[in-house]
C-alpha cells in the first residue's frame, strides 16, 4: 500500500490506505516524496512530544522542510522552545478560557445572519454559507480587522496552502509570505488603540530569548496576525463542513442530537477524531531514531499521520465506524506536547454553536456529493463548496 499526500484521488479517501500502513507499515518510507511515516496511535502521539528528536523549527509541512527556506519569526508552529514558548505565551492571552467564553453570544449572532436567509430556500452550503465565513468573523472581531477586508485576509491565507495534483504548495517553491493587508491596521491601531488583540500585541512587553525585555517587531507581528488569522479560521470551516457530510451519512445519530443537544459537544469531539481537518503534520528529525527493526537517520522528514493515528483501534475500538457516543479520552487533531492547539477552545465552541444554530433551522438534510469539491491542498483536508438540500 502506498500513501502519497499530493495525490488529490488518494485523499478522496486516504483511511483504506491510513488503516494498511498503520497495520503492516507501521513505519513506512515513501521513496518517491522521501519521507518517513508513523501511524499509529502511541508512536504519533510520542514524537509530537518529542520537539528535541522531531522539530518544527524548519516548518511543519514536508515541503517548507525539504526546501529549507527562513521561516518568518513569530510562526509559532514552525519553531521549538525556548522561542516557541516565548511566542506561545504572547499568543495564549487571545485564548483564555474567558476571553473564548465571553464569545459565545457574538458566534451565534454570526451564525444566526448566516443561516436565517436560508430559512425556507430548500438549500445551503456548509463551507460558503457557513464555514467560510463565521469563523472568519470571530478571528477579525478578534483581531479588529474591518469586516470588509476579512475575506481577503482568509483567502489569502488559503492560497498559500493550495497545491495542484502532483506539486507542493506555493509557499514551498515561492518562500513564506505575510498578507500586507495588515501593515495598514498596525498603522491604524498604533494610533487608535482599542481592546483587541492587535493593540495587546502592539503594546506587551516581554523577555525574549536573549533576556532582552522589548516590544514585538513589526515583522514578529505581522506573521503573528497571519498566523492567528488563517488558523484561527481554517480547522473550523474545515470542521463545519465534514459536520454536514458525516451527519448526513448517519442520520440516525442526526436526529439524536436535534432531539438532545447536550450530546452536541461529545458530538464535536467526535467529529475532529472522525475527519481532523488537518490529516498530518511534519517534523524534521534531529537524530538517528529507530522504530520496528529500521533506522530513521538523522535529517529525514518525518510525517505523523494524525488521522490514521485518531482511527488506530488500539486505542479507539471500531477506529473507522462514528460514533457519537463514544467515550473519547484524546485525539491528535489539536496536536499534543508544546504545540497542543492555542484555539482548540475557540474551535471547540464555534463547532457547537454552528451545530446547534444548524440543527435548530434544519434538522434533516442531504448533502449534493456531485456538486461538492475538496480542498487541493496537501496540507489541510476539507472542502471548498458543499451544498445540501432540505
């Protein structure tokens, strides 16, 4: 069996070949793309651990490691400690649990002017009518970017992440970017302080790695922003939008949480370990490291399959079957160790609210396979467009 992360038909469907790697490959070598591969669920959650033998600091996608590129200062998923938790620590006052709380009212207004237009049409897309836009909107009023401008800080984002059938993304050929849109609202928030993020993280002081108590360049902030604002958008509309597929395959499961919505958060969780919006992630290997009998040398490209990992029945029986009931102690979709999701909270509550505010107006639906289309990206798994009919 053969796992290749650019080949768009393959990632239609990557679990049967997920589930014969994780069973008879459980370390598995690509010769074409030269890369390594763990896949169950013991191994990918020990070396996301692991940052000293597997590092972020070259990039988290086979692509940026292999083309060994200056990754911007401030991409806080592309870097090991002490500088990751230097980062970490700015960006962890955007996601206290009550600053992620104090949300909810705003998400459901957002999810409220999205869906209430659809009341009655017969029809609605999870990733254009929803998706695509709530998670977006909490990131900007987060941020304090004008409404306005926010599609094109989100699709900007997405840009950087696409890749054509066979071809790594555009970021590894054409080096990291940062959207220039926000130059303008540094600008502006420089002397317009408000309560947002961009005016706390213009305004902290902190130590850096040398033991020098400053401010953050311009640069630092700039990939901060982007890094908060495609993120911060990206694993809810990817979850959004495998909420309507998955749902609509187990109606059965649908109807049981339209009747009781206290099951709508396990629900969720189920979802992420089900279809994670990001399939893997990769680390650069810092060692020699062995695993069943063969040796990982030094300077490889290591991929941690975290959707195989999440379905691996050693540690979820029945891996491939949905469940909402199911007792789900920890999945890899929000990573694990120092790199452990910063706005799993947030994408946690805005996947609830979305599916409650979902169920509440359309409590049955068919989703229109023929006119859906996934994603062409190698890193995040999700689509672009899927529309249901009611």
């Amino acid at each position: 069996m053969k796992y290749d992360p650019y080949d768009l038909v393959l990632n239609a469907d990557p679990y049967p070949a997920f589930s014969a790697i994780r069973e008879e490959q459980p370390l598995y070598y690509n010769a074409d793309h030269d890369f390594y591969a763990l896949s169950r669920y013991a191994d990918v959650n020990a070396a996301l651990v692991d940052f000293k033998t597997f590092s972020s600091a070259r990039g988290a996608i086979i692509e940026l490691i292999k083309a060994n590129i200056p990754i911007p200062p401030g991409v806080v998923i592309f870097e090991d400690p002490p500088i990751h938790d230097i980062h970490r620590k700015l960006l962890s006052r955007m996601f206290t649990p009550k600053k992620v709380l104090g949300l909810e009212d705003q998400i459901r207004e957002y999810c409220a002017a999205c869906l209430d237009p659809l009341v009655g049409t017969g029809n609605f897309d999870f990733v254009k009518d929803l998706g695509s836009q709530m998670p977006m909107k909490v990131i900007g009023m987060l941020l304090g970017i004008p409404e306005e401008d926010q599609s094109i800080i989100r699709d900007f984002a997405n840009d950087q992440m696409r890749t054509e059938d066979g071809k790594p993304m555009k970021a590894a050929e054409e080096g990291m970017t940062t959207a220039d849109n926000f130059e303008a609202y540094i600008d502006w928030r420089a002397e317009h302080p408000s309560d947002d993020i961009m005016t706390e993280l213009l305004n902290v002081e902190f130590k850096d790695e040398e033991g020098v108590v400053r401010r953050l360049r311009r640069e630092e902030l700039l990939t901060y922003l982007n890094v908060v604002a495609g993120a911060g958008a990206e694993t809810t509309t990817r979850l959004i939008g495998w909420a309507g597929k998955v749902l609509a395959e187990h109606p059965d499961q649908r109807r049981e949480l339209a009747q009781d919505p206290s099951l709508i958060p396990n629900a969720i969780e189920e979802l992420l370990r089900f279809e994670p919006p990001a399939p893997h992630v990769a680390r650069y290997v810092t060692r020699d490291v062995e695993y069943y009998g063969q040796t990982v040398p030094e300077g490889s490209v290591m991929l941690l399959l975290l959707a195989a990992a999440n379905r691996d029945s050693r540690e979820f029986p029945d891996g491939d079957s949905f469940d909402i009931h199911r007792n789900i102690k920890a999945h890899l979709t929000f990573s694990a160790g120092r790199h452990l999701c910063l706005g799993m909270a947030l994408a946690r509550l805005e996947g609830r609210i979305a599916l409650e505010e979902i169920l509440k107006r359309f409590p049955e639906w068919e989703v229109d396979l023929a006119n859906a289309a996934l994603s062409p990206t190698s890193t995040v798994r999700g689509w672009d467009t899927l529309p249901a009919t009611f």
